[in-house]
C-alpha cells in the first residue's frame, strides 16, 4: 500500500492549534495554575513535534516519488 502525503491544511492546523495551547499554557502559568499549565505545554509540545515530523514525512515520500 503507498505512503499517502499529509495534507498541508493538517498540518496549518496543528501549528494553530499548538500555538493556541501555548497561549494557553502561559496564561496558566502566570495565573499560578501549574496543572493546566504544565498539561498545555506538553499538548503544544507532542502538537509541535506532528507537525515537525508531518513535514519530513512528506518531504522523505516527495523524494521517493522522484526516484
């Protein structure tokens, strides 16, 4: 079965979404609230690293494309 590329509004959306849950994260952490501030900024940290890694996966199937 091929590899299917990640559509590019998937991974637009999990940027915003990472970078939503960091806003969130910070407006915690300066309210004191250690839990939520600490449960959003692992959210942003795993949202982050899909779309990292959604990015090179395209790139590695892009690449195996041409050959």
């Amino acid at each position: 079965m091929p590899k299917k590329k990640i559509h590019v509004m998937i991974i637009l959306a999990l940027f915003i979404n990472a970078m939503a849950m960091l806003l969130f994260a910070i407006d915690n952490i300066q309210l004191n609230n250690l839990g939520p501030g600490i449960t959003f900024t692992l959210l942003t940290i795993v949202l982050f690293s899909f779309g990292v890694y959604s990015i090179v996966r395209n790139k590695k199937i892009k690449e195996a494309a041409k050959r």
